[in-house]
C-alpha cells in the first residue's frame, strides 16, 4: 500500500510540474540608431506597459504615457515617440529631439 501511496505522489508532483510551468513572458528589443549618432537599445515586455532602455550606457525604465497615435514613453528625463505612421523620436539629457530608425542585426 505504501508503494503505491509512493507511486501516486509521484505521478501527482511530475504532472503539476509539467502542467504547472509557465511561459517566460514575451520579450521584445530593438536597437536603433538616430540622427544625431545616438544609439540605444530598448526593450518591451508583454506583461509590462513600460519600455525599458538603455541609452548613453544607462539603464532607464519609461513609463507609457498618454498619446493619440502609437505609442509615447517618457522617464528620467528621455521621451521615446513610436508613432504608427513616421519616424521613432527621442529626447533626451536637454538634447533635442531626433529621429532614429531600427537597424536590423540578421543573425542574432
């Protein structure tokens, strides 16, 4: 009887293992490069509404703020735009605003 008490409580505690994990959330990065020879890379969360960057070698987390078209982020002093139509913009260390663009890394 105790083997079989054994044998059950295996099954039970494999089968939550299993069935009990969960997906890693989504992650999403962009590297992008602007005008101005700026270069940042910045990083989204499916569970999470902020953006987080790393700009000048800094790490700054963005909170999503209001905004009629697309997508604006603004933290510490840097403002991410990513419109839905045009070009990313971003602010920041009373620099002025600048256009950047993804640049595509194949291979990685």
């Amino acid at each position: 009887m105790d083997r079989h008490k054994a044998i059950v409580l295996a099954i039970t505690m494999l089968s939550g293992g299993i069935f009990g994990v969960t997906q890693a959330d989504a992650q999403n990065f962009r590297t992008y490069r602007c005008a101005d020879g700026t270069q940042f890379i910045v990083g989204f969360y499916d569970a999470d509404k902020r953006a987080f960057l790393q700009i000048d070698g800094e790490p700054v987390t963005l909170a999503k703020r209001l905004s009629v078209s697309g997508a604006r982020y603004s933290g510490a002093g840097v403002t991410l735009k990513i419109p839905r139509t045009g070009p990313t913009t971003v602010k920041h260390l009373g620099r002025p605003v600048t256009t950047c663009a993804v640049i595509e890394r194949p291979g990685i």
